[in-house]
C-alpha cells in the first residue's frame, strides 16, 4: 500500500463520506465547515428498520434492489453507498418484531431470522460493515473507516417472558431493547394502547433489572409515559429513547414528555430524535391522519387488488400517496426538537434515532440517510459548537452506553451477577 496512487485514491474515497449537494439557501463557508465536522465525529443512529426488507424482499444493501421481484432502485433510505455519505459509524439494526405475532405466536423465531440476517450483511461486505456490541467497538470502527452494524430489539414480547431468552439475546449482540411497539403485552404498557399492568408489571421490573445486570440498554421508544417513568424508577444504568422526539414540540404519544426528558438528564441516558414528520410536526401529523382516513377506502380496494402482490401494492399505494400530497416540515424540524431538549435537560441527552425504512417519508430535503449532514448543518447554522454536535451526532450515545456497560461489568464483580461476560 505504499504506492501513492493507491494512498490518494483511499484519501479521495474517505473525503467522498460527504459528497451531498449544499441545500439552496445554504451558506458555503458553515456548510463546508459542518462537513468537515462531521466527517470527523462518530455518528451512531438508534434506529434503521432495514433487516425486515432483508428478510422479506430479498432486499440488497450493495445495490438498493429488491431481489426477489428483480426490481431496480426502490426508494429505500439504507444501503452501503448511502452509508459511506451519511458518515455513520454505529447504526442499530432494528430487530422488529410485530405485535401481530402476540397473536400468531413466532415473536422469537422473527428474531432470530432478523438477527441472522444483520449478521450475514456483515459476513457479505466485510469491507465496508462490522459487527459491534461494545462502545469501544464503535471507536474502533471510526478508526477503520467501517460502520458498525449494532442490534436492538423493538417490542420485548419477543423474549416470550423469558429472562433465559432474554440473557441468550445478548449473547447474540442485542445491545437494546425497546419494551413495547404499538401493543400493549404481558408485562409493559405501550403509548398507544391499553394500560393492563399500570406501567411495567412485577415481572417487567424485573426484565430491566436483568438487562441492567447484562448491560443492555432499556429502550423506552413505543412504551406510555408511566413505563418511562416505571423504568426511570428501576434502572440502575442509563436508558434510551433509540428513536422518539419531544412531546412539547409535537404532542404524539410516540414522544417524550419534558418531565421525562428532565428525570433522563439525571439518569445520564439519551433521547435520540426520531426524523419520522408526523412525529415532528404537528400540522404534518394532522395533514396525514386526515389523508389516511380519507384514503382508507381506495387503499382497501387496493389491497384486495393486488392480494397476491405484494410489491404491486406498494408501487399502487405510493403513487395513491403522490397523487394525494400533504405538508411535509423539512429538515430544520429535528433541530427545533434538539434546541427544546437542549433547553428543557440540557445538551448531554440528546441523540439521533432517524427510523430509516420503518417510516413512509422523511422531513422534506431528505431522501435517505446520506441527508444526514443537513443536521449538522442546521445546528451549527444556529450556532451550536462543535463540542455540542459531537455530542449530539455520536457521543452521548457513547457515554450512556459505555456507562451501562460498566454498571454491568460492576454488579459482575459485586457477586450479583452469574453470568460470565462473552464480549471482553
Ligand atoms: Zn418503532
């Protein structure tokens, strides 16, 4: 590697991580400043939805192609180029499992399935991806220029009340689990849904304690307001949020009310912004439900129209979507939400948790994540420091989860624990 060419060919791809157009109105001195800002920060996402396409459409992360219907340039958010030009380091592969399977049972074989997925991208672009579980891992993927592939659970049925399925999911690398989706389950109550167990049941209580215990992050995305604060109560590590936004800003059960933003400060976990529009913004929230409802009977049709084709139906209902436009807040939205957490709790629990591909449309100047750098242009355009963007792009989330690594490590060494670490 000592030919010259071949060092400038390798400066050139590194540079090439933020190749994005400038945004119209922007100015070329901060935009070119922000780039270079943040090429050099570590970047971690809570949350990217990509395993269920792997699973389901045969979905390729080199070439955005559906494989099994030989489709060509879908409008995914993810894929390895995209990668490169966002400058994310540690990405979390959502391990979504749906509360239909509280129903059909076969929550832990999805899992399963997704979890081997995430791990054969990794085994199939050596290159360019690896897998981590380990907030020191993520440095060093900085250092090597590779992005880390991290897991997270999303909906805690998935153990099937099991702390042994629990303990067995870390071992394979889930590093977080979010306690609920959108249904309400055996042992946790979710934002949207029926209060069973006022907040966490006993035995939810006891599933953050083993968490804890095992060093995986308690993710309080989807759960109601008394499960983030039953949580608050129990754990002993820092939590998350891997991908909600601020309630005051948009009141949407998805987000997070300011007490709770407050009583996180003092935990020392982070809440990483969810980019999703409806979530963001209000009057974007409002524009869409009334859309959906008022498009409930032709998308129906659709849907017993294209039965057996699932792909033709996606293609019917976004072009049904198109025809039928809604105001969608732009880009600049996120940052209106950092600048309230930043307020209300102060700077050090703020994060990113963009939802790529688990949503249907991003904030208006965003295609997929190498749209990324648009935030790190806003906040510094509003005048933010490098030190706090830092923070926000990659180090809270670093902090929080070495922090919870330790509170493990430390109850390992109490004598509290009877596992024996697998990762160090
Ligand atoms: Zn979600």
């Amino acid at each position: 590697m000592k030919n010259p060419i071949i060092l400038l060919l390798i400066a050139a791809t590194t540079v090439s991580i933020t190749a994005q157009t400038m945004p119209r109105d922007a100015d070329p001195r901060v935009w070119q400043r922000a780039l270079s800002i943040h090429r050099r920060a570590i970047i971690v996402d809570g949350h990217n939805d990509i395993p269920s396409p792997l699973v389901d459409d045969d979905f390729d992360l080199a070439t955005n192609n559906v494989g099994k219907n030989h489709r060509d340039g879908d409008p995914f958010h993810t894929d390895l180029n995209r990668f490169k030009q966002s400058g994310i380091t540690g990405e979390f592969f959502s391990i979504y499992v749906s509360g239909a399977t509280l129903k059909t049972g076969g929550a832990m074989r999805r899992a399963m399935d997704l979890i081997d997925a995430s791990y054969r991208e990794a085994e199939r672009h050596p290159r360019q991806l690896m897998m981590c579980t380990t907030a020191t891992d993520i440095r060093r993927a900085k250092r090597l220029n590779k992005v880390c592939v991290l897991m997270g659970i999303e909906g805690g049925y998935a153990i099937e009340n099991s702390l042994y399925a629990l303990r067995d999911f870390y071992r394979l690398g889930i590093r977080y689990m979010t306690l609920t989706h959108n249904v309400t389950h055996d042992w946790a109550d979710a934002h949207r849904d029926e209060a069973k167990n006022n907040g966490l049941s006993d035995f939810g209580k006891e599933v953050v304690r083993e968490m804890n215990r095992l060093g995986m992050l308690v993710d309080i995305s989807h759960v109601s307001v008394k499960v983030m604060n039953d949580v608050l109560d129990v754990s002993s590590a820092p939590i998350i949020a891997s991908h909600s936004s601020a309630r005051a800003i948009n009141d949407h059960t998805r987000n997070v009310p300011d007490d709770v933003l407050k009583r996180v400060a003092k935990n020392g976990g982070v809440i990483m912004i969810n980019f999703y529009p409806s979530f963001l913004d209000e009057r974007t929230s409002k524009e869409e439900n009334e859309r959906s409802t008022r498009l409930r009977p032709q998308i129906e049709a659709l849907r017993k129209q294209f039965e057996k084709d699932p792909q033709g139906f996606n293609d019917a209902e976004r072009k049904l979507m198109a025809a039928n436009p809604i105001y969608v807040a732009d880009y600049k939205r996120i940052v209106d939400h950092i600048d309230h957490m930043k307020k209300v709790a102060g700077i050090d629990i703020v994060g990113l948790g963009s939802d790529y591909d688990g949503v249907p449309f991003l904030p208006a100047g965003m295609n997929g994540m190498e749209d990324l750098p648009l935030v790190t242009y806003e906040m510094l355009r509003r005048g933010y420091t490098e030190q706090e963007i830092r923070k926000v792009l990659g180090e809270n989330f670093l902090r929080a989860f070495a922090k919870a690594e330790q509170v493990a490590g430390n109850r390992q060494v109490s004598g509290q624990g009877s596992l024996k670490r697998i990762d160090r």
